[in-house]
C-alpha cells in the first residue's frame, strides 16, 4: 500500500517553454502534499508544501511564479514549471501524507522523481 | 540554522563486510530521525525511525540505526551487507517546530558480489 507515482518520469523541453509534471497517491488519500529537488550530489531540498484546496507554502528562495503548484484533489498535485531554463534542470520529489495523518506529520510517502532537462 | 551532515558520500563494500553510514544533525529542540532508502530507479522508503525511547532502533531488513544525543549523531549499521542493499541512503530528521524534512546529501552504496 502507500503507493505515490510521478508523470513523467523523464522529461526534456526546450528554454522558454512549460512543462508539468503530476504527483498522485494511488491507494490513499493525501491532504498535503510535498514537492522536494534534488541538485547532483545534494540533498532532497523541500521547495513547497500543498494542502488540497488551497494555496500551497513556498519554502525561502523558491519563486512561487516560476513553479506552480495545484493540489486540486486529494490524490493529485501538478507542479509547473514556467519559462523553464537550464539552471531549473534537476530532480523533482513529491511525496504525500496520508490524510488523518495516522502514523503523525513525518509519515510521508515518496515518489519516483522526475528528471527535468531543459535544453 | 538545523542541518543533517553525512560524512560518506560513497561507500564500497564487498557482500558480508560490516557497513556503518555516519549521519550528524544539528538543531537544538526535538528532532525526530530516519534513515530512508533509494534503491536504483525506485522511490525513497523508510528503513527506521528514531522518536524516543530506546536509542537503538531497528529497521527493516537487517539495519539499525543508534541514537547518540551527546554525539548529534544517528550513524546506520548493518552486521553484513548484501549485494541487494546497493542503493542510496539518505538520513533526514523532522523538527517538531517546523514539521518539515531535513535530508542530509545521502551515501551510495555500492555492494560488490
């Protein structure tokens, strides 16, 4: 159980242009949502938190205009990057907590990634 | 400001060596730990969790994960690797002020068969 998938799983697209990538928890319910990048070598840096139905909370340094989160159900996030260039090439993480948080706010459960190339 | 260092950006072992992964947290107030797990082309998923209690933990196949306060420390270990346990390791803790995640930059793992 506690199955979280990302859509695509690799993704290349041109400078200038959007792309979105997809987060959905597949056997539960999520109320938020997280959304992590990952640099080489670095570690998981959490960008911004999403709770269903509202705005989601940016985290210091991320441009919420640049990317745009939409937790528009409870088993789906989007996260879109526009104008997208080189420098926002990286590994993108969401994860999901489970809604009643039964475990408590730590239990989160991870997708794949997406790996994002902007040429 | 709150931080997870991991000495170890790479470790190589052979199969039934011992492993121990360093992990080190700086934050003043509670802090609970993990050690998460990253298989080659897979999502990140739990190995253990540290809250309270005993500082020894046990986690899923085979690792522990000891709890040293005087240390900041919450090093991972496992009597004798396999060659299945090639993956990346990343250790993380969970402020209780903050309810976010703090990853340390992870260790590959490489178990030579």
């Amino acid at each position: 159980g506690a199955v979280v998938s990302q859509h695509p799983s690799r993704v290349i697209c041109k400078s200038g242009t959007s792309v979105k990538i997809e987060c959905r928890s597949l056997d539960f319910q999520a109320t938020t949502m997280f959304w992590y990048r990952q640099f080489p070598k670095q570690s998981l840096m959490l960008m911004a938190t999403s709770n269903e139905g509202s705005k989601a909370t940016y985290e210091q340094g991320v441009e919420k205009d640049k990317f745009l989160i939409n937790h528009a159900s409870l088993t789906l996030s989007t996260l879109t990057v526009t104008s997208a260039h080189p420098e926002d090439s990286s590994f993108y993480i969401c994860s999901a907590s489970p809604t009643g948080l039964a475990g408590g706010p730590w239990e989160q459960y991870f997708g794949p990634g997406t790996r994002l190339t902007v040429t | 400001a709150q931080s997870v260092s991991q000495h170890n950006h790479h470790v190589i072992l052979s199969e039934a060596a011992s492993l121990e992964l360093g992990c080190n947290y700086s934050y003043g107030g509670t802090v609970n730990l993990f050690w998460y797990v990253q298989y080659p082309g897979q999502h990140l998923q739990l190995l253990l969790k540290y809250f309270s209690g005993d500082p020894l933990v046990k986690g899923i196949k085979g690792f522990e994960a000891e709890f040293i306060k005087s240390k900041f420390s919450f090093n991972l270990r496992k009597p004798s690797v396999q060659w299945s346990d090639t993956a990346e390791y990343f250790c993380a803790a969970f402020t209780s002020g903050t309810y976010k995640y703090i990853f340390g930059t992870g260790t590959r793992l490489k178990v030579l068969a």
